[in-house]
C-alpha cells in the first residue's frame, strides 16, 4: 500500500486512467467482434456499415494512447479485408 501522500494520489489517478482504458479497450474490442460475427453469418452490408465507427473507435484509442498508431492501422487493415474478402462478387 502507498505510504506517502504522492503515491496514494498516484494509485487513485491509476484507478481512473484504468476504469477509462478499459472502456475504450471493450467499445474497441467489442465492434470488432460485432463485424466478425457478422461476416461469418453472411451479412457483409451491416458489417460495411459498421466500419466507419470501427475506424473512429481504433484511431480515438490510439490518440489517447491506448494503443498505438500503427497498431491501429494494422486492426483497420485486416478487419477491412476480411469484409471486402467476404463480398459476393
């Protein structure tokens, strides 16, 4: 446990900036999981429709240092192929 005064601040801004995190991580992680859902079921229309708000949702994460910028791109990249891979031709 923290002793001095600095460090019990420091735990309760930790405790904060986590809650917050976790927030971002989970809205991330779950339309993710929403589009994947989707191709497997065949509904390549409502997973497009989804894309844009996945794209606002990685790049909001990575501003804020969640996770980082390239890491995003690569999310945005693969999640877009698998969509565009799935469409009938």
């Amino acid at each position: 446990m923290p002793i001095t005064k600095s460090a019990k601040k420091a735990l309760r801004q930790n405790a904060g900036r986590k809650a917050r995190n976790l927030v971002y991580k989970k809205k991330m992680r779950g339309l993710i999981k929403q589009v994947r859902i989707l191709v497997e079921e065949k509904k390549i229309e409502e997973a497009k429709k989804l894309l844009p708000q996945i794209y606002k949702t990685l790049d909001k994460t990575a501003k804020v240092g969640i996770i980082k910028k390239n890491t995003a791109g690569r999310k945005k990249s693969r999640i877009t192929k698998l969509v565009n891979k799935n469409q009938p031709s």
